[in-house]
C-alpha cells in the first residue's frame, strides 16, 4: 500500500496508493491518510523534507520549496504582532528557490513523481499559466511527456528559467475560449491511449504539495495559525491548506485548532464569493457568475478564472470553508493594485497579481476588525520573485505547437500537429 492509502469522504471506500483520481461509488474527494500521523522531517533540501506526508514513494530532490518568515514592515503597517508570510517564488536571499515563481510548482513535483511511479506515459494539463509553466519546469528537468492546454491569455506566463525541451507540448488556444474551455479540452486529449489527465483538485498529489505552505508555516511558527489569506480562482490551495491543518491538529503538537480560511476572489468574477456568501453549497451559473467570459476579461488576476471549481464536491472548497468557520472577499483591481504596491514597497520583493488579491483581502479583513492584532495570521504570496529571476536567469519562452480555435476540434487533428 505504500507509505499512505486513499479514501473516500463520503462512503468510506479505501484504495492503495496509486494514480486513481475517483472513487468507484460516488464523486466525492478521496483524501490521503499517511501511515506517519506525527509529521518527521526528512533531512533533505526543499519539499522533500515532508516526504511522509506526500503520496509518493521516492524522496523528491527539488530545491523548490515555500518559505515562511515573519514579515515587520507590513505587520507594522497593519498593527499585526504576529503576521507570518508564506512565500512560494523566487528570493534567493531568503531561501526562496522556486524558479517557476508559484506555488504551483509544489504541485508538479509530487504530481509527476507519483506519475512515474505509477507507470504512466504522458500527462495532459489545463491551466490559466502557472500550472502549466510549472509542469513544463519539472518535464523539462525529467524528460516525462506533458501536454499543455493554456487559454490565449495566459500565453505570456509561459516561460521557463532554462531551454524548452521536447518533451514539451504546448498547446494554445484562441481569444474566444477561457480557462473553462481549455480544462474542457484537455479533458478530452486525456482520453487518448498513453495520456493521462493531470486530475485537478482531485490529485492528492497536486492538494498535498501545496499544503507544504501550510506544513512548512507550522514549523517555523511552532503551532497552527489562526487565519490563513489567499486567493483562490479553484480554490484547490485552500483546500490542501485545510487538509494541511487537520493533519497538523491529529499530530497534537501543533495546536488543537484549524487555521480560518479568509479567501477572496477578483471583482467581477466571483463564483466561489457569491455562492458562500449567500450560503449555498451549489453555485447558480444564472446568479454567481452572468457574462463570466466577460467577467473575467475585466479581472486583474485572470488566472483566478475557473469556471467549475471543486467548490460543492464533498471535500471541496465549501466543507473547507464550513470546518473553518470561512470568510470570502470580493476584491476590485484598484484595490489589488494599491495592496500590490504597498506589499512590494514594504517587503521588498515583486508579486504575481493573485497574490495582490491576497493582500488585498489581508488589508480588508484588517479594516472589517476580523482580525485580533495579537492573533496568528499565515498570507499566502502564491507566487512572487519574477523580476528578481531576471537578475539571475534568461528566461525562454515556450512557443505553442498548435492553436486551437474550436474546442471541439477532432483529436486525429490536434495530435498529429502535437507530433510534427
């Protein structure tokens, strides 16, 4: 069974520890339960050190790994005594040394380990940018086949701080189509023989990589925060960050409390906001998101722009929010910009614009009194450092193979052009 097993949260139903994404009898979450409930570093550089509580067999050698540090300038700015941020990017002179620049890439490694080790070929991937810019990182470094499905707007964040290899396969798609219809599409690819599909929120892999932000903070903090701001356009990082506590809790030596998810989404597009806010575990596509192709042409953070997030399944974003006694934020542009600005001036490191939006729900939530100066607070910069790479490194684009215009363009088609 390996070092973990996998259950269903709703039957109960148990599997070995392998590639599935889906339990046999309904299409709720599984969940990984490790065999180590108490959590033991591994004595190795980056994300390797939660081995016991990643669903892979083999110790990951990456350097990649978050940071956590107590910030002074914006905790002084905000009047916080105990304001922790949790940075995943690059900023070598704090130890920062994911080159991709998002927390993604705590997904693609664990991802593609656990790949590997269940015999599969090639992996297809939907992504707004981050994702993909991070899987094609890891298949550059590991020669594993990844198929890319990437909307026209996220073409810009599709860059890597080495040559693209072969092993590469981006595949762009027209100005009319959205994060939605890339997943939609990519869907279908994973159907193909050899490929298999990435699994989304439903990757134990991609969860549990990203709750090392969570495991990687209680460490250095020595107990659980009690509040925990980030963005969210699946919400599958604060799913891994709750998943993350409840392990941290059932260890005993961290606190007996889970950390409050304080989430916010970019004005105007705010599915997931909507829906909790109006206490509804179903999102009305009618009432939370009208126009949302629209609506996400005018958010500032446009990766935050999934259309069907896990937000209803059972162990999605809802129960997370329930379990945690949750708040959402709807933030506006201007307001992600100014927070951008304030953070960057006074932490001294550059952010991607979701972790703006972070921010911008941490000055918020400040401004509402929903937070005690003396309490815990965790902020997730999901993604940082790029301009300080390029002091560093050359960055290369990846250039598409194919563009697709109609999502339902024939299979035989798109993959003969992914071969030539």
């Amino acid at each position: 069974m390996g070092n973990y097993k996998l259950k269903c949260l709703d039957c109960g139903s148990e599997y070995k520890s392998d590639y599935r994404l889906k339990c046999d009898n309904d299409d709720s979450f599984l969940r990984a339960e490790y065999q180590t409930t108490r959590l033991e570093l591994k004595n190795v550089l980056g994300m390797g050190k939660f081995h016991d509580w990643l669903p892979i067999k083999k110790i990951l050698t990456t350097d990649a790994a978050p940071i956590t540090y107590q910030s002074e300038e914006l905790a002084r700015e905000l009047g916080l005594k105990s304001l922790y941020i949790g940075f995943s990017g690059y900023w070598p002179e704090r130890g920062g040394l994911i080159k991709t620049c998002s927390f993604k890439e705590l997904e693609a490694h664990p991802t593609m380990q656990r790949l590997t080790e269940s015999g599969k070929l090639a992996i297809v991937i939907a992504s707004a940018g981050n994702t993909s810019r991070s899987f094609a990182h890891v298949s550059a470094m590991t020669g594993i086949d990844v198929y890319l499905v990437v909307p026209h707007f996220g073409l810009p964040s599709m860059w890597l701080p080495e040559e693209p290899t072969d092993s590469i396969h981006l595949i762009s798609m027209d100005k009319s189509n959205d994060y939605t219809d890339a997943i939609n599409l990519a869907e279908r690819i994973a159907k193909l023989p050899g490929m298999v599909s990435e699994g989304g929120a439903r990757n134990v892999a991609r969860r549990d990589g990203m709750g090392t932000v969570m495991l990687d903070a209680a460490i250095t903090i020595k107990r659980i925060p009690d509040h925990y701001f980030q963005a969210v356009g699946s919400g599958t990082g604060a799913i891994a960050a709750w998943e993350a506590g409840i392990r941290l809790h059932a260890d005993g030596r961290f606190g007996n409390h889970l950390p409050k998810l304080q989430l916010a989404q970019n004005l105007p597009f705010l599915p997931m906001t909507n829906a909790w806010n109006a206490k509804r575990r179903e999102i009305i596509p009618e009432i939370d998101m009208q126009d949302p192709k629209k609506q996400i042409d005018e958010i500032y953070a446009k990766v935050l722009s999934n259309r069907s997030p896990p937000y209803s399944v059972t162990g999605g974003l809802y129960d997370a929010l329930t379990a945690t006694s949750g708040l959402m934020y709807a933030i506006t542009n201007q307001e992600a910009k100014e927070a951008q600005t304030l953070f960057e001036s006074l932490e001294g490191i550059d952010i991607l614009p979701p972790s703006a939006v972070a921010v911008a729900s941490l000055l918020k939530a400040v401004d509402l009194d929903r937070i005690q100066p003396d309490e815990v607070v965790l902020l997730n910069i999901a993604g940082g450092g790029t301009e300080r790479l390029k002091e560093d490194y050359t960055l290369s684009r990846i250039k598409p193979i194919t563009n697709v215009e109609n999502p339902d363009v024939p299979l035989e088609d798109l993959i003969r052009a992914c071969k030539h």
